[in-house]
C-alpha cells in the first residue's frame, strides 16, 4: 500500500495502468491524457479532484455524497474515472497526529482497498492529516447570509463540500508533488 514512498495497492501510477489511462470518454484514444482522482473521504460526502500527470498538478473537482454502501460509492467513483479519463485512486489517509492508525484510518482503508478492487484501478493511500483545516485556510469561511447574517443552511453545506473538494486538491497535490521530488532524486545519483 502507498503512503508516502511505499509501493502501491494494485500497480504503480508510473509505468502502470494510469500511464495508458486517460482517452476521451468516446474510447477514441485521442489526445491521451494521464489523470488520476484524488479523493477525500468523509462520513457525508467524497471530496474529488482531478490530478495530471504529465503537468503534476492538481484541482478541486467535484463533491459527492456518500452511497448507501461501498458498492454506490465505487461504482460513482468508477463513473466519474471513466468520464475523466482518470487511471489512478489517490485516498487521504487519515492518520492521528502521532503518525498512527486509528479507527477512522482502519475504516479508510477497508473503503479505499474495495473502491479500488471494485473499480480495478491502482490505488495510493496518503496521509492526510490537516488538509481540511489547510483547505478552509485556503478558502477562507462561508461568508454572510444574504441579509449579512450567519449564513444558511444551505451556503453552509455548499461551504463544506467546497472544503471536501480543496482537501482532495491538497491531498493529490501533495502526492504529486512527491512523486516529481521522488524522480528528481532518482535521476540525480
């Protein structure tokens, strides 16, 4: 399992199965393009992003809400691949503030590996301790009601999915980013 420099569940981004991944979603192969969704799982909603490969960069993409079950979940994730034309999971990890694995991170993990195995895509856990907290850092908070009171129900669900969304941002930004500091280091001995 991938967590850091670790080798990958279910095949490698580099040189594996993402590497071919990527055509438009007519099948015609054209323009191939290597992406990867990095996701950010909660217990109310699937934060999703879009990595490139070949840029190494990572955006906020789209916020799910969570199926009844793992099956819901994958086959959402499995759709949204096939659209995107994506060839790689990237799940933040959970970890507690001493490096560990707690419940949360069990659970996790349990979901990621059946998502993967479900939707037969390679899968990379990272840990993603603090990114919510950098995501709303970097958004700011939700903003005023529209009379400038608190804002409603309704602004404050869009301003959490928002937060889901720039998590898995992070999340797959970081991952991508040490997969190039990973290759620099390679090409440099």
């Amino acid at each position: 399992m991938r967590l850091g420099g670790d080798p990958t569940v279910g095949g490698g981004l580099a040189g594996g199965p993402a590497d071919r991944a990527g055509g438009p979603a007519d099948g015609t192969g054209a323009g191939v393009r290597r992406r990867v969704l990095g996701i950010d799982l909660g217990a109310r909603r699937v934060g999703v992003a879009l990595g490139d490969l070949d840029s190494r960069t990572a955006a906020p993409f789209t916020t799910l809400g969570r199926g009844r079950n793992v099956a819901e979940d994958a086959a959402a994730i499995s759709r949204l691949a096939r659209e995107q034309g994506a060839g790689a999971l990237v799940v933040g990890l959970p970890l507690d503030m001493d490096g560990g694995e707690g419940a949360q991170a069990a659970l996790t993990r349990e979901w990621a590996e059946a998502v993967a195995a479900a939707t037969g895509l390679p899968l990379r856990l990272r840990d993603e301790r603090l990114t919510s907290e950098r995501a709303e850092r970097r958004i700011g908070g939700p903003g005023r009601g529209r009379s400038g009171g608190p804002p409603s129900g309704a602004q404050r669900e869009a301003h959490r999915a928002r937060i889901d969304r720039e998590a898995a941002a992070l999340i797959l930004q970081d991952d991508l980013d040490d997969m190039t500091s990973d290759a620099i280091e390679r090409n440099s001995r």
